[in-house]
C-alpha cells in the first residue's frame, strides 16, 4: 500500500471531530502500522454478494420445497454454508448499516428505515465502514446496485461506483410496459414482459462482470447489491413461466391459533405495514396468496440467475484463483409463516439467511453453528490480513472455516427497534421484548416456532442462561433468578 493510500484516508475525515474519537485514531495508527511493514500484493481479492429480502428458500438450505437456486447452490458446495446463520436487525437500513460498519443496532442507535436520518453523517464521518477499511489497506473499492438502504452511498465510502438502479427502474418499466391490474406500488408481484436485460439485477451483474474481465493493479474489493426478491416481485415472464414455478406450488405451513401465546405487545410490533397481503393469509384467500408466493419463487430465481452470470464471469477471468466470495441476505420474509406477510419479525423466517463464504481452495462444507451476518467484517479482516478495527463488534467465522465442528460459544442476536431482542443458539430461540414480555421455541422440535414455552417451570433455567446474551442494556430489566450452572 501507498503512502498515498494513507493520506486518503485521512483527507476523508473530519480533522475536529475525527481526532475526538480515540478508537479512530487507534485504527488509522494501526493502518499506518501495517502499511510500512507489508505488502498487499498477495492479498486476495474479494467478490461480495449481497441479496435484498432472501429468506431461507434456496435450494441448498431446504427452506422451500419447490425452489429452485441451482448457481447459489453450486456456491455453497464449493465453499462453507453457514445453515444456521442469522441477520442483527429484520429491516434493510439498519441491517445493513451494521453489516458494513461492523456494529450492532444497539450500539449504532440506527433501528428503521431512515437513510436520511441527520445522524448518518455524523456516524458516517466517526466511524469506518468495510469498503473504507479495505481502502485503507491498499483495495481497489467498486461497488454497484444496492449495497446500502435506498442504494444511498456515504460520500467516498467506494472509490469507483457503478449503476445502482434499484428498484424504481423496474416500476418504471412495469408501468410502461403493461401495468398489472393490482399495481400497488412497492407491494406488487406478477411476471413483467420488458426486456430482461432492463432489469435492476441484470443491469448490475453486467456492471460487474466487466469488471471482473479487466486486470487491476491491485487486489479489489467488488460488492454487488442484487434487489430482487425485494418488493416489488418482478421477474421475467420466461422466469415466472418456468416448469418449476407453473406446477402445484405448495404453500407455507400455517397454524390457525398460532399467534395465541403471545403478548399482545409482540403483536402490534409485528404488524405487517401492507393489510392486503396480511389478508391473504387470515382470510385463506390461497389464490392471492399462491401467485404472491410464486412470484416470490420466481425472483428468486431471477436473481439466482444473475449470480450464475458473475460466478461464471469470475471462473472464466484472471481472478479465478485468488478470490473470496461472500454471499449473504440482508434479513428474510414472511409469505405466511406465523401468520406474517413481510418482515419486520424476531422469528426464524425473518432472522434466518443465506451465507456463504468460498475461499479459493478453502475447505467446502456446512455449519450449524449460530452465527451473524455481524461476523462478515472481523472474518474478512482476518481472511485478507487487513489492520485490525477496534470498533468492530463481531467475530469472525474463520475458525469454523477451518474447522465446522469447532467449539462456538457465541449465539447470533438480532434487534428489531430499540429494546426487543432474540437470541438463536443451536437449538433455542429465545425473544425478549421492550414490555418484559418473552418467548422460547425448541428447534429441535418446533422448526416452525409455534408453541411459546415461556411459563413452563422446567424451562426457567434455559431462559434464565439465554438472557445473558442480551445487548447489556436489557438484562438489567429482569430480576436475577436462580441457575442451575
């Protein structure tokens, strides 16, 4: 890395405030540090992939009998499949804030949708993201599609930046083509006619396979945001018509009374933000609920599509055998499950993600083990050999790279909104809401999270050792009960 490199990084920082923060200075020491005694040229590269809005329905997680993911599949058996992987928050902006700056909602305060918010600046400028990071280490920094919230980019937070078209340019295009009759604006589902290569998805894969034909002069760090099976679900008539897709789709697995043990707080919190499709499920209207539900498949799908189209790109350029891979989704989606349309729960279908990390001849498997999509940046610091960043709060996975049965202590712990928290270890779920109120599910025979053991005296124990990996904050609001430990 340059001396120039440094001085980048510092000329993007806030002299006044930056210095004020002493875990910052720690880290650009730290930087300096690396940079006069080693050399980045045997660094690898990195390809990251990021999917809005994929729950656990691709192929190789078993999550959907009837999806079809054959190029992410063909991904996680050439790398480490994390089964039981888990986001920090179910909503796109804070999750995705704290994939990239290495923390979690609790800490960085950011818990909704608000990219604009007049904080992000503020947190933008004192703290330093995964991409600046990699900067700071002699990376080249690309990005395209939609990395963070709304697409939205901190100023200088890549170095080259390619299209991020989003979501709107497939409304667009809907609505000039031919506009369904339910169009509903960002809730619409149902096969598109115009040309595929419009798509949002195929626009940035292409980005980003030229990138992957050209020869660089240093080792990249190349991240793409692929926006479906985020709402809208729009895919291509070709893709909604496939033979897969146009059989008997079997529907998710409801309980009629499921929602009855518990707390009326945990219901409102989880209320879907679109009533229609909340509808579908308690009104049985199972021909809605079918054609959403395949047009969710179908968009998944599509992007599983335009995946295979970077993966083939990279095996055939002259990055193929120096490249990380890391793909993951931002949080999941309920089409159904717990009586839910959406996201914005702490159940499984919410927390529960795709994540894998391929490492050019690293070893290929799977892990049950719990972890966090918070464990991307400390692994890649690692994996890269990058400087160490005090602030980052996660822990890397690179261990159970080597070795998946290794001992893992640390369970995977997801927010949604201040003060509500689950916790996922290999066998138990356990929530805590802001109320006081909880709930327990045993994995090992409830999968579908339907009978709350919160109140059964035999329990008492488990919940009581769960707690205790709650954000510090909230175990104070609970009495200390008597261990068995």
């Amino acid at each position: 890395m340059s001396c120039e490199s440094v001085v980048c990084v510092f000329s993007r920082c806030q002299f006044p405030r930056f210095f004020m923060k002493p875990s910052i200075l720690i880290f650009c020491l730290s930087v300096l540090a690396q940079v006069l005694g080693a050399q980045t040229s045997a660094k690898p590269n990195v390809l990251f992939i990021a999917v809005d809005d994929l729950n656990d329905w691709v192929g190789c997680l078993n999550g959907h009998p009837d999806t079809k993911t054959p190029n992410i599949d063909r991904l996680a058996a050439r790398g480490m499949l994390f089964t039981n992987a888990h986001c920090q928050a179910p909503i796109c902006n804070p999750s995705r804030t704290s994939i990239m700056w290495g923390m979690r909602p609790s800490t960085t305060g950011f818990y909704d949708n608000a990219p604009n918010a007049p904080e992000l600046p503020e947190f933008y400028s004192r703290h330093v993201s995964l991409s600046r990071h990699f900067s700071a280490n002699g990376y080249k920094t690309m990005t395209t599609g939609k990395l963070y919230h709304a697409s939205m980019l901190p100023e200088d937070d890549f170095e080259v930046v390619g299209p991020r078209p989003g979501q709107w340019i497939d409304l667009d295009q809907a609505v000039q083509a031919e506009r369904p009759d339910h169009m509903h604006w960002l809730w619409d589902f149902g096969p598109q006619t115009y040309d595929e290569e419009q798509f949002a998805d195929h626009i940035d894969a292409s980005w980003a396979i030229g990138k992957l034909q050209q020869v660089h002069d240093r080792p990249f760090l190349l991240t793409i945001g692929f926006y479906r099976p985020h709402v809208p679900f729009f895919a291509p008539q070709r893709v909604y018509d496939h033979p897969d897709l146009s059989g008997e789709l079997r529907l998710p697995p409801v309980k009629a009374d499921d929602l009855d043990d518990i707390s009326d707080y945990a219901q409102e919190l989880i209320y879907s933000p679109y009533p229609a499709s909340q509808a579908w499920v308690e009104q049985n209207d199972n021909e809605k609920w079918f054609e959403a539900m395949r047009s969710y498949l179908a968009c998944i799908r599509w992007t599983d599509e335009q995946v295979g189209r970077v993966l083939d790109a990279l095996n055939q350029s002259p990055h193929a055998d120096d490249t990380i891979i890391v793909l993951y989704a931002d949080h999941g989606f309920h089409l159904g499950e717990k009586r839910h349309w959406a996201k914005w729960t702490l159940w499984e279908r919410s927390t529960r993600v795709p994540y894998i990390i391929s490492l050019p001849d690293g070893q290929a498997g799977q892990c049950d083990q719990p972890v966090e999509l918070l464990s991307i940046y400390p692994t890649l610091i690692e994996l890269c050999g990058l400087s160490d960043n005090p602030e980052v709060e996660g822990v890397s996975v690179v261990p159970l790279l080597r070795n998946p049965d290794s001992e893992w202590l640390h369970p995977a712990v997801t927010t949604l909104y201040q003060n509500n928290h689950s916790v996922r270890t290999k066998h138990w779920r356990y929530i805590s809401y802001a109320d006081g109120s909880e709930e327990l599910y045993d994995h090992r025979v409830d999968p579908n999270e339907w009978t709350n053991l919160v109140g059964a005296a035999r329990y008492e124990t488990v919940i009581h050792q769960l707690r205790h990996h709650l954000p510090k904050r909230n175990v104070a609001q609970f009495e200390k009960l008597p261990s068995n430990e």
